[in-house]
C-alpha cells in the first residue's frame, strides 16, 4: 500500500503532505457515499432587483454535512468531486433537487451552479431536461451559473452544448466574471443571459475608483450586448445604492440574505404553501 501511494517516501521529507493525501483519499470515499446517506443539502440565497429589493429568485449553493468532519464547504469537496467525476452524480441530484424545491415558488426563478466538467459531460443536456421534466418547472425559470472555465476547453463542443441548453428554453449566467480570462468576444460568442461580477470587485466599489470604473465597463457591457448584471456579494447599504446608481439591475449578498434553507427561504420570499403548489 505504502509503495503504492508513494506515501513512505513522502513521510521522510514532508510529513504534512501524507496527511492532507490520507484526509483527501477519506473525504473522497466519503463523498461517493453522500448522496445515498443524504449528507448534501441545498441551501438558497436571495437574488434581488437593485431597484426594489423584491426577491426574483434564490442560487441554489450545495453544502455537505459530514457525519464526524462537520460542515464542509462546496470550496473543499467541489474540487475534489471534480477531480474524481463524482461531480456527475452530485451535480445531477443538485439539479434534480433544487428544481423539485423551485417548482413551488410561484414564479420565481432558480440559479443552480454547474461545473465545466458536467458541461462537458455527454449526458449533461439530458440530464437537465430529466430534471425539468421530473419537477414541472418551467425552463424558463431554470438559469444555469457556469464559469468561464467551462468555455476554455474544447470551444466548439461547449458551444453546441449551449446552444441546445439555450433551446430548451434554460438561461445561462456567467459565473465570477472578471476572475479570469472572460471577454466581451466570450460572452457574445455563448450568448449569456447574464453577467455576475464577482464580488471581489463589488467589495471596494464604495472607495476605490478603479472597482467603479471597471464595474461601469462590465455594466455599459451587459446593456450594449442585452446581457443583465448580476453583483455578487454585497454586504451593505452603500454598496447597494452605488449599485443601483451604476445601473446595475441585480444583486445578491449577505445584506439581502445569507445562503439559507429552502423553508426559511419560502419565508423570506412570502411564498405560501409550498408543497401544494
Ligand atoms: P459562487 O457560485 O460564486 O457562489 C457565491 C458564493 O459567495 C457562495 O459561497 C456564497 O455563500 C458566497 N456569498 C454570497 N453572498 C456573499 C456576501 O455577501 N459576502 C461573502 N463574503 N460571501 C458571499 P459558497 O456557498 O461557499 O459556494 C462557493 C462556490 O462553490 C460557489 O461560488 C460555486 O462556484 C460552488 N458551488 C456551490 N454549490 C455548487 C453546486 O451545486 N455545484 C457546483 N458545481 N458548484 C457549486
Ligand atoms: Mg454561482
Ligand atoms: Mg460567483
Ligand atoms: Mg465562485
């Protein structure tokens, strides 16, 4: 075993590294089992319009509760199920989840994180239509966060998997934008719905004359092209009203609501009898 993994040689020089290697290797046997031992749960955080606060609809935002480990973070475990496709399954549930949830809320709309290895994947547009056909929600109401990771790879084939995602009737956000490498030829060319800046710009958007100048191009960007802006993370007031100045139509943050559960969700939304609708 320890000639396997290589784990006697590392032991010698650096004892930290077998640990975190053992600590993953756990975690990802673990992971295989989560869904069946529903460990994973969704929560929703509020995405509201800037103009009048009024909720349009919740980010689905999985989280794993580890029967020992405690609460894990989609920023730990993420990674490591798409490190071992275990991202397929989850990712599906995730979507088969969250649409059965959303399919009570009245006409609000639901935004559910997807890897660029699901993108990738051969059944991914399948895999959606199964979701949507199960819980009867309006595909419309569907919009799908995809970082621009997804569009580096393989650009033709990510493309038509748009494209028919798209003729669905689904909608496609851009996820963390102005993180990497997305460019106005990126979002033009996929043909996003919606732009969400990722909240490290949104941070210093009250103080800080560059953030405000690059959160006017991305938001004269969106508009020229049709494209909604979304800010992610914004956390108070001022924030909020320099937003709304800038003309950025949505936003999302812990002043609106952190990520919380689908009935405390129902709540804030002033939804009514969920599971009959
Ligand atoms: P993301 O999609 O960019 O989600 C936004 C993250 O910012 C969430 O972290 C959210 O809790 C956090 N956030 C929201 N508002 C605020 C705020 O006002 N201040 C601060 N400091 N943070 C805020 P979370 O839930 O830990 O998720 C992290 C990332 O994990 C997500 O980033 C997304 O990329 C990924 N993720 C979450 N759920 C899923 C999933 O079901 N599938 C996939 N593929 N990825 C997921
Ligand atoms: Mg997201
Ligand atoms: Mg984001
Ligand atoms: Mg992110």
């Amino acid at each position: 075993q320890a000639k396997a993994d290589g784990g006697g040689c590392l032991r010698v020089f650096e004892p930290g590294m077998d640990e975190k290697l053992r600590t993953r290797r756990a975690l990802t046997a673990d992971l295989r089992q989560a869904v069946e031992r529903q460990e994973l749960t969704i929560l929703f955080q509020p995405q509201v319009s800037t103009a009048t606060r009024r909720i349009k609809g919740a980010e689905a935002l999985l989280r794993w509760y580890h029967p020992t480990r405690g609460l894990i973070g989609p920023d730990t475990f993420i990674p490591l199920a798409e490190e071992t496709g275990l991202i397929v399954p989850i990712g599906a549930w995730v979507l088969e989840e969250a649409c059965q949830i959303a399919r009570g809320w009245q006409g609000l709309n639901l935004a559910v994180n997807v890897s660029p290895i699901q993108v990738r994947q051969v059944g991914f547009v399948a895999t959606v239509e199964r979701a949507l056909a199960h819980s009867g929600l309006p595909p419309e109401r569907l919009e799908l966060e995809i970082t621009e990771a997804a569009m580096l790879a393989n650009t033709a084939d990510t493309l038509a998997v748009l494209s028919r995602l798209r003729s669905l009737g689904v909608r496609l956000a851009m996820d963390d934008f102005g993180t990497g490498y997305s460019s106005l030829a990126t979002l033009q060319r996929f043909r996003f719905d919606k732009i969400k800046v990722d909240r490290s710009f949104i941070r210093h958007v009250e103080n800080d004359p560059k953030a405000i100048a690059l959160l006017r191009a991305v938001i004269a960007m969106g508009s020229a092209l049709d494209v909604i802006t979304n800010a992610e993370g914004v956390e108070d007031e001022g924030q909020l009203s320099m937003l709304r100045a800038e003309g950025c139509e949505e936003a999302q943050g812990f002043l609106f609501g952190r990520p919380m559960s689908a009935a405390e969700f129902q709540v804030q939304a002033g939804l009514q009898d969920v599971q009959a609708a």
